[in-house]
C-alpha cells in the first residue's frame, strides 16, 4: 500500500515543475504543456484523496477538471494557430501587443 | 366680472396672435388685430371707470397663483378710484398712439413686431395698474420694463439703439433691486401681499425698528424707501435718470407712450398707491420730495441747451415727474395724479408732433437744422403750440390747473415745502423757456435744413394728424376735471373722487397767498416766453454771444452735467475692467478651466505612470500570478 503522502509529494513535484515550466519556457507549446502538467498534479491529488476519504466527489471532480482541460487545450491551440498565421512566432516574449 | 378682465386681457390676446402670426400671414395688418383690442380695453374701461364712480370698488380675486403654507398669492384685480383714472389715461392714450403708429411705422419691416410689442406692453401697465397685491404689481413692473427694452432697441440694427435698450434695462435692474426687497419686506412685516390687508395694517407697526449692518433703523420708513427705489429706476429720477433721454433711441410713438405717457409714471402711481405706507414715515415723505423737486431742476436745466427735439422733451419729461414727486412728497398725492393725468396728454402730444416733424424731415431730430416749418406743418405747429402752453401752464389749459394744484400745496405745506415751491417755480421758468426755444428753433425762422429735405417737406397724413387733434382736445380740456376751489367751488372733482383712495392734503394758507402763487407761476410762464422770444425770434445772434460769454456753464448743461461720464468712470469701466481681469481672467481662465482641464490631465499623469505595469510579457503575469498565490497559501498556512 502506497501512503497518501507519497501521492501528495508527486503532486507538489509535478506542479512545481509545471510551475517553473510556465515561467522559464518561451515557447508557447511548452507553455501549453507545463499548464498541463499543474492541471493533472491536481488531478493526482484529488484521485489520492478521494480515494483516502473513500468518496466519490473527488473523482468526480477530476472529469470536470480533464473535460475543461482538453476544451482549453483546444481554444488554446486554435488561439495559438491563429496568430501565427499573422505573425509567425510563438515565442512569448515576441509576442507582446498588450504592453501598456 | 368677466368685462373688467377682459381690459387686460384683450391686448394680450392680440400680442400672441400677433407675435405667432405677424411674420408670415398678418404682416402689414397687424394693426387690424391691435387697434381694436386697445379700443375695446377703452370701453371697457370707461364702463369701469363709470362704476367706480357711482360708488362701487372691484375687487376681483381670478386664480390661486401661488399657495404655500401661509403664502397666498391671488392673480386679482383691484379697480379703484386711482385705478380708474390709471385705466382711463393708459388705454386712451393708448389707442391714440396705436392709430397715429399705423401712419407712423408704415412701411417698416418690422410692423407686425412693433405692434405686438406695443399690445404686450400694454397688457403689462394695466396688470401694473389694476394688481390688487404687491407681486401681480411687481409682475407688471417687470412686464413693462421688458417691453421698454424691447421697444427702444427695436431699430436693433443700429447699435445705438441697441446699447440704450441695454442701459435702460440695466439702469432699471438698480431700482427694481431696491423694489424687490421691499416686496419681501412688506410681506414679512405684514404676513400678505394683499392691499387690502397691507394697508390696512399699515399704522400697526409704527415706530418699530429692524436693525440692518448693526443700526437700528425705522422699519416703515425701510420699506417706502426700498420701494420708492424702484420709483426712481421706473419713473427716471436721480440718480437713475440716466435711461430716459437715452431711450428715445425708439421709435416716437414709443417715446410718447411708454416713455412719457404711461410706463414711467408707474414710479408715480406706485408711490401714490403705498400712500398708507408713506404717510407714515416723515423721512420717506421728505426723501421722496426733495428727490423730485431736485431732479426737476437738474433735467430742466439741461434740457434749456439741448439741440435734439426728443431729447429736450425727454428731459421736460424727467422734469415733469420730478414735480410729480415733489406732490407726493408734501403730500398731495391727488396733486400729483392729477398732473400724471393731464400730463399725459400734453407730453403724449409733445412727442407725437415732433414724430410728425422728424417724419417730414426725414429722421432729422437736430433743431438746428429745422426752422420755418410753421407754413409747411399747419396742423402739426397748432397742436404744438397748444401743448406748450399746457405744459408752461398758460392759464385755461390742462397743465395750468394741475401745475398750479402742486405748487400751491408745496407752498402751503411748510418750510420745506416753501423751499420747494421755489424750486419749482424756478423749474416753470426753465419749462417755459426750452418749450418755447423748441417751437421757435422748429417752427419760426427759415428753414436750415438742405435743400432735398425743403423740397419734401408736407404735413403728415390724417392718420397721423386726427390722433394730435384728439390729445390737443385733452391737453386743453384734461386739466377741467379739477379746478381749484378759489376759481370754482366743488371745481377739484379729481381730488374728490380721488379722496377715498389718496387722502385730502391739508395745508394752511390763506387765498391771498394762493393767488399769489397762481400770479407768480403765470408770471413766470410769460417770462420764460418772453426770454426765448427775445433770445430765438429777435436777436437770433443772441443764443451764440450767451454761449460764448458763459462757455463752462453751457459746456455742463449741454454735457448734462456730466453725469453719464462720471458713470462711465465710477460703475461702468471698472465693471469691465473687473468682468475682464478677475472674472474672466482669473475665475475663468484659472478656477473654471483649471478643474475642467484639470482632472483629465490628472488621470491621464497617473494612468501614464500605472499602465507600465502591463509589461505584455505572459511570464511576468504569470510569475505575479503564482507569487500572489503563494502569498495567499502562506497566510493561510501560517497566520490563520
């Protein structure tokens, strides 16, 4: 039997990483990925617990999280598809039209 | 009920038909919709007048204008013995001029709007005069006074006409201000605006006192004078007098009705109304009296070297009203709207003729250039001729009986009044003699003017001429409504009927020393005569060697003693001036534009500085995102 805490662990790693992903990367696909990588260690830790407290919600929960993942996976490379049709880059620090 | 509201009425309605459909349909006829409607208020006023005199007094409350807690205000109409004889002068006088105007203003492009005018202006004066509470009064006070501004700059192309419109006006604002606060005085003193009530009470707050900037000052006589304040705007008595020679930038027949007949008496009528009020208070007495009697002097004596026709008799007019207060001022209020009455005619007639002649001449008003017009202008030099000796008080003429009633009662009346009476003979004098120069410079000599003018010269049409006929009738016949009791016992029929409203002044004098008056004012009436016979007819040279020998005294009179410049200098210039650098330049340019361009220069300086926050970078919001996340995880974690 695995503790509980180990799930918790690999969780606080994977959204680390995602985290420092986010940040550091500079290609916006990358982005895409660590923004993956977070929402899934928070999958890991909902799955560990719901399964440590014995009830369902928490699972249920988890197939909301992956629904919207996967529909803001798909905006989000239409979004990215289109603008590099009219600039071509994906490269973050390129793209900044919002600069106040 | 319905015909005495109706006298008001009529030229009101004729105004709005007048003003909504002049321009395009009525044009050239408005006088058919105007002259009717002021004839029908005449009728209708001789049937009020015709009541009154059988005894009865109207009062008519209409319509609730204004009802708040204790605060009523009525539209009603008071008809009473001085309304009656108010309603009879304004309305015939009235009609006159609205005929002769149809002659006059004939051709002009603005037709419809001067008879418009002339009907609003109407209706006003005869709110003014039949208001049975203070604010209708007021309501007609103001009515008229727009009308005043709207019929002197109504030639508004020509800029001076358009600058004494603005003077007149605004010399009123002074007057009317004083008129304003005495209003809301009268109604906090006495809790009603109503007359009846007013005057009534009147007597109940003898010698109380209000205190006013740390001094105690008697209320009653506050409020006459605060009224009589606006008098002096209204009826152009010093200091305000400024407006009227200015005035006649307008139109002649508006000179003759508004600036002579009717509308600057209102000063007058008013004082004569409050006559509960004044009676009370000896200071106000005096003031008002001794303000007439120098004003009558002061535009006299200008009006002896004045070469514009309409302005000697404008200046005969201030002079005129001068008396009038003096009358009121010694109490002798009957007197005194006696001599508005009778002066009504002859200086409606006054300026009437000299509309006739400028309108021969082709609007030249110098006298210098006019002469010989006797041969010419038959009809127009009689009724001259009978109007100046009404108004020097020839006797057998209007303006014998009523100049004559006044200065008696200012020399029966005590020391002052002897110092006025002397005043006013001196006045007779001055009259007598610019009447006559302005008949002989006009009509007696030869012809001065160019040769064009010579050529065109006629009399002026029926229209203008049958109107001058039936005020000469009045300016002979007017002053037979009160004869005094020396000539003809129960002969002041007009101090009789007035008795119920004015009082009945009581002087002391025996009839030796009345028929000396009576000698001495018709002495002086021939002695003006006689100076401008010797000085215009005789020796022509004369005028011209006087001028050299007394050049300061005549450079003052002519410059009306400089009184529009001492103006100009004390409250004109530095209100502009004042206007320019502290309103304009500073309240303006630095209060008003400083906090309209202020708070978006202000916005704009902090937006500038904070929108750099917004690098663009998705990792730097990010990096801000997960920080503040961390921050919120650490509270929680550690602090909670």
């Amino acid at each position: 039997m695995v503790p509980l805490s180990w799930y918790i662990l690999l969780s606080a790693v994977m959204f680390s990483i995602g985290v420092f992903g986010f940040l550091s990367r500079r290609n916006l696909i990358l982005i895409f990925l660590s923004l993956e990588l977070m929402l899934n260690s928070v999958n890991i830790s909902l799955v560990a617990f719901s399964h440590y407290l014995q009830s369902m919600r928490g699972q249920i929960l988890v197939f909301f999280i992956i629904t919207v993942a996967a529909a803001e996976a798909a905006i989000g490379l239409a979004i990215l598809i289109a603008f590099y049709r009219n600039n071509p880059t994906i490269k973050v620090d390129e793209i900044n039209l919002m600069k106040g | 009920m319905l015909k005495y509201i109706l006298i008001p009425l009529l030229p009101l309605i004729a105004f709005i038909i007048n003003i909504l459909f002049g321009r395009n349909f009525i044009k050239d006829k408005a006088h058919w919709i105007a002259v009717p409607a002021v004839a029908c208020s005449f009728i209708l006023a001789l049937s009020a007048f015709m009541n009154v005199a059988s005894g009865n007094v109207i009062n008519i409350n209409v319509y609730n204008w204004i009802v708040s807690g204790t605060f009523t205000v009525t539209i009603g109409f008071l008809i009473d013995q001085l309304t009656a004889i108010m309603l009879i002068v304004v309305t015939s006088i009235s009609t006159l001029i609205f005929i002769y105007s149809i002659g006059y203003m004939h051709g002009d492009k603005g037709y419809y709007r001067f008879f418009s005018y002339l009907s609003l202006f109407v209706f006003s004066m005869l709110i003014l005069v039949m208001a049975n509470n203070f604010l209708l009064l007021y309501f007609g006070w103001e009515a008229v006074g727009l009308c005043s501004y709207f019929l002197i700059g109504f030639w508004y192309e020509k800029k001076s006409a358009a600058n004494a419109g603005k003077k007149a006006f605004i010399v009123n604002r002074f007057g009317d201000f004083g008129f304003g606060l005495g209003v809301i005085l009268v109604f906090l003193t006495y809790g009603s605006l109503e007359y009846t009530q007013v005057f009534s009470d009147a007597g109940s707050i003898a010698g109380q006192t209000i205190n006013i900037f740390g001094s105690d000052v008697d209320l009653i006589t506050l409020i006459c004078l605060l009224l009589f304040c606006g008098a002096v705007g209204k009826s152009a008595q010093m200091p305000l007098h400024v407006w009227l020679p200015d005035a006649m930038e307008g139109p002649t027949p508006v000179s003759a009705l508004i600036h002579a007949a009717t509308m600057v008496t209102a000063g007058v009528f008013l004082v004569a109304r409050c006559n509960p009020l004044f009676s009370l208070s000896h200071t106000a007495m005096n003031t008002v009296a001794i303000v007439g009697g120098v004003t009558s002097i002061f535009a006299a004596s200008i009006g002896l070297v004045q070469n514009d026709i309409k302005r000697v008799i404008a200046y005969s007019t201030v002079s005129q009203l001068g008396y009038m207060f003096l009358a009121l001022g010694v109490g002798a209020y009957s007197a005194g709207i006696f001599h508005l009455y009778t002066h009504a005619y002859f200086k409606a007639l006054l300026f009437l003729g000299s509309g006739s002649v400028i309108h021969a001449l082709g609007n030249e008003q110098n006298m210098q250039k006019m002469g010989g017009l006797k041969k010419y202008m038959p009809v127009t030099y009689a009724v001259f001729v009978i109007a100046t000796l009404s108004i020097t008080g020839i006797p057998g003429l209007s303006g014998f009986f009523s100049k004559d009633e006044i200065l008696w009662r200012a020399y029966s009346s005590g020391e002052l009044g002897k110092v006025l009476w002397l005043l006013g003979t001196i006045v007779a004098l001055m009259t007598a003699f610019y009447s006559w120069r302005l008949i002989f410079l006009t009509f007696h000599g030869k012809f001065r003017g160019t040769h064009e003018q010579e050529h065109h010269l006629h009399e002026s049409p029926k229209v203008i001429t049958v109107p001058l006929m039936f005020l000469a009738f009045g300016a002979i016949f007017a002053g037979y409504a009160g004869i005094p009791p020396l000539i003809l016992e129960h002969g002041d029929k007009i101090g009789e009927f007035l008795g119920p409203v004015l009082g009945h002044p009581h002087g002391e004098g025996s009839h030796l020393e009345e028929i000396m008056v009576m000698m001495t004012s018709v002495l002086v009436a021939v002695g003006g005569w006689y100076g401008a016979y010797i000085m215009y007819v005789k020796k022509p040279d004369m005028p011209l060697e006087a001028v050299s020998k007394f050049t300061p005294l005549y450079n003052l009179l002519f410059n009306k003693y400089y009184v529009d410049e001492i103006y100009d200098k004390v409250f004109v210039k530095p209100t502009l001036k004042m206007s320019d650098k502290v309103v304009l330049g500073f309240f303006d340019v630095k209060i008003i534009e400083g906090i309209v361009n202020g708070v978006p220069n202000l916005v704009g300086a902090f937006s500038k500085k904070f929108r750099e926050i917004q690098t663009g970078m998705l990792s730097n919001y990010g990096l801000v995102m997960a920080l503040g996340a961390l921050c919120i995880i650490g509270y929680v974690i550690f602090l909670k």
